[in-house]
C-alpha cells in the first residue's frame, strides 16, 4: 500500500527545510532582556569586540526577533545575533559576561543563549518555571538553567529586594 508520494514529498521537504533551520540556528546567539532602547547594533559590535569575535559577526543580519515590536507586549524583544561559525558562537556565549563587565554604560543584567528551536523553546520555558518554583521554595536563588538543564548553583544567593 505505502504513502502517498505527495506526502512523501512534503516530509522530505520538511525535513530538508528543518536541517536548514537548525544549521542557521547553531550559528547564532540570542540575547535576551536588552532594553529597546538601547541602540542593538553598537552594544553588540563593543560586546563581539571584547570577546575578540568581530571578524566572526555577521553585522548586517543583527535584529530583534520579532522584527515589529507588538503592541499588546511590553517585553524587549529578543536580539539575533549571527556568527560565521558554530565555534564563534560558543565562544561569544563562553565570553560574553566577561566582556561585559568590562562595558559600564551596558546593562549588566542581559542573558544570553543560544538560537532555539520551538521545541527547545518549550522546554526551556518549562525547566525557567520549574527552577523559578524551586527557588521561591528555598527562598534563594539556587537553581538556574543552562542549556535546557536546571543546574545547581555551588553558592546560592539570597533574592535580591527591589525597593
């Protein structure tokens, strides 16, 4: 009996488009928690250039994910940030945090990850809350996550009070 070679096709084609997808990804870094604005271009180019990567940035394709800024969200919108090679990327997310401390007029509270998938995305937004409940359990922060893994941290800090 066997499939039908249309819906072959299009699992073939899904397949191929999703390869691309994932190979697009592994080059680039996200960050998160910049605020809007911040000029994104120049804080990321002194940033790659403290982590010694300016020559593996891709400049022109650096932008805000998504593109137009929703109305009904007040969020910062994520920042894409392509690489050359999947060994720059790793490298800027080894070095980023160092660098900058380095930049004071930088806000030092940005994160930054790697490029996900939607998948990777659901996880990662599962494992934040599963920490976030642990932590308001033992009224410290204790556990974070790393590349969709909730680590322990070897000395907790206490929460911070905003007054």
């Amino acid at each position: 009996m066997g499939c039908p070679p249309d819906l072959i096709i299009r699992h073939v084609n899904a397949a191929m488009l999703d390869r691309e997808i994932i190979e697009e990804k592994s080059k680039r870094a996200v960050f998160e928690k910049v605020p809007e604005n911040i000029d994104e271009k120049e804080v990321i180019k002194s940033i790659v250039e403290k982590c010694g990567l300016e020559n593996e940035l891709i400049e022109e394709d650096i932008h805000r994910h998504p593109r137009q800024k929703s109305e009904s969200n007040n969020k910062s919108r994520i920042i894409k940030i392509p690489f050359r090679t999947v060994k720059a990327r790793n490298t800027f997310l080894k070095t980023y945090r160092k660098a900058l401390k380095n930049l004071p007029n930088i806000p030092k509270f940005i994160s930054a990850r790697r490029d996900m998938t939607m998948s990777e995305l659901s996880i990662l937004y599962n494992l934040r809350s599963k920490a976030y409940a642990e932590n308001q359990k033992c009224g410290q922060y204790k556990y974070v996550v790393n590349d969709l893994s909730i680590k322990e941290l070897p000395n907790p800090k206490p929460f911070k009070t905003h007054t």
